[in-house]
C-alpha cells in the first residue's frame, strides 16, 4: 500500500521553493522516494510501534531534518514517544476540542507568508484566562494548528513564522511558565514537531518579560535563540520581514486582526485526519529483556520495552 502511493506521490513544490530545498535540505527528487523508503523500513523495526509509514507524513520529519536519516529517526522517535507519556496532551487530540481557545483570539494565521516565505503565526497570550482553562490548553492549540499548517509542502520547506504579542500579559498569566512547562513547550517546539521555525518575534514585552525569558531561554538550542528579535514597542524590524500591509494594526500593519476566519474554519472542521493520525503510536508490548538483550537493535531505540498505553487501531 505504501509502496503504490509512493509512486502516485507528486511534489506541489514551486519550481523556486523546490530548489531552496535542494540547497537548504539537501532534498533530491531523483532519491525522494528512496529515503522514504529506507525511514519507513526503519520506523517498522521499533518493537511495540504501530507508526505512520505514508510518504507525505514521513516527508515532513525528513525535510524538518535535512533528509538526515538518523536525526528524521529520532524525530519520529521523539514524535511517538512523546505522544506516548504526555496523554494529558495529546489523547483525543483534534481542533474541535481546542476550539474555545481559538474563539479566545490566542491565535491567528496570516493568509500572506513572509518575505522569506514563511507562514506567519501571531500568538496574543494577554487573552488567555488562566481560571477558564490550563495553559496546557494552549500547547494543544499551538501543537495542532503547526500540525495542520506543516501540511503544505511550502511551508515545510519555508518553514514558520512566530510573533508573539505579549501586550497586556499579566504576571498572573506568566507565573504559569514554570521551569517544568517551559522544558516542556520547547521539547514539543524543537524536538517532536516537524518544524522549521526560522523566526520568532516578541512584541510588546512587559516589563517582567526578562524573568520569564530566563526560564524559557534555558531550554532554547543555540540555533533558535539566533533567529529570536525582541521588538519592544517598535515595529521596524517586524516590518522588514513582512509588510504592513499583510499585518494587524496591533502590529502595526493595516489588517482588522483574525481576518483569516477561512482559514480557522477550515481548521476546526478537520478533526477527521487528526483522528486517523491519533490511531497510530505504541501498543501495548511487553518484551523479554532476556530475548532482547541478545537481539540486535536499530541504533536508539533500545530500552523502548515497557507496557505502553493501547490505541484504538
């Protein structure tokens, strides 16, 4: 089955956004297919592992990872293992039960990309009501909608652009980054979402941001700490990156704010695809470690034995 939709698979890349992705993540459509190939022949040996295996999902770790076979691996092995241990998160996962989160206005979708074709996300925290609901309410909106939005193929490539619009945060709303949550956030942002996040803007920082950041920052790998800009109450160098006519006018720019109402809809009417995806993960296993232990193993996925959460499959 996967082989016969490797052959029907074709690349929606713009001719220029596919030779970005040949110089920036060494993709090469003539070896497309056979990199797939080898991932899926990998991922099927993880004992206890009932994975995705279709070409357009496996594409999105290895183009999030350079077409690095070990490192698009371990991505997928962080991706499962971590929708194993976190079920607060991510069981049941899909829009229609983060919808109250969306109507608050915690998030919006730029229909315009970048100047570097990126899709921009604008994230205004200040709306959050801590008494209405859990910040981890947030990490699911936030982890669905770049779920839904790495479904195009031009911004896999592309990559994301986040603006974080702290006007009117409160320290109530802050005090909720904890150490824990902030290591959190960032090991769902960096290491188990297939994302190219290539900017992250701050706006509006309060002025107990500092604080805050220090606790965030702690979890940042170095490459992402170099593509963050901290803007104040200025908006020059946001507009540099995209024009003000594709922004708000909180930020600046000339738009009604959520003036993507299609692009949400479309959003929130797509629980049957999360659905299908929330079918696939580990089932429940229990390994011989006497068996194990003198077996050969693919190279990080020892110790993976345990009695893991069953899915519905």
């Amino acid at each position: 089955m996967s082989g016969a939709a490797d052959i029907k698979y074709k690349c929606s890349l713009s001719g220029e956004t596919l030779e970005k992705a040949k110089k920036e993540l060494n993709e090469d459509p003539e070896t497309r297919v056979y990199e797939v190939k080898n991932l899926r022949a990998r991922l099927e040996k993880v004992p206890g592992l009932q994975p995705r295996t279709d070409i357009n999902f496996l594409l999105l770790f290895l183009r999030a990872r350079k077409f690095e076979q070990e490192r698009a691996f371990l991505q997928l092995k962080n991706y499962y293992e971590t929708r194993r241990d976190s079920s607060d998160l991510f069981d049941d996962l899909k829009p229609s039960r983060v919808k109250h989160v969306m109507e608050d206005g915690l998030f919006e979708v730029l229909k315009e990309r970048d100047n570097m074709g990126c899709r921009v996300v604008i994230m205004r925290p200040a709306k959050w009501d801590p008494d209405r609901y859990p910040m981890t309410e947030m990490l699911k909106a936030n982890f669905l909608l770049l779920s839904k939005l790495i479904e195009e193929e031009e911004t896999q490539v592309n990559g994301v652009h986040l603006i974080n619009n702290l006007e009117g945060v409160s320290f109530k709303q802050a005090s909720h980054i904890t150490p824990s949550m902030a290591k959190r956030m960032m090991h769902i942002m960096q290491d188990v979402v297939p994302l190219r996040l290539k900017r992250l803007d701050y706006v509006n920082e309060p002025a107990f941001f500092d604080v805050v950041y220090a606790i965030i920052r702690q979890f940042m790998k170095e490459k992402l700490t170099k593509r963050i800009v901290l803007n104040g109450s200025k908006f020059d160098k946001l507009h540099e990156s995209i024009s003000p006519d594709f922004l708000p006018k909180d930020l600046g720019g000339k738009l009604e704010p959520y003036s993507n109402k299609e692009w949400m809809d479309n959003f929130l009417a797509s629980d049957s695809k999360f659905v299908e995806n929330n079918k696939f993960g580990f089932v429940n296993m229990a390994l011989n470690s006497e068996k194990s232990s003198n077996k050969s193993v693919d190279a990080g996925i020892a110790g993976l034995g345990g009695t893991f959460k069953k899915l519905d499959i």
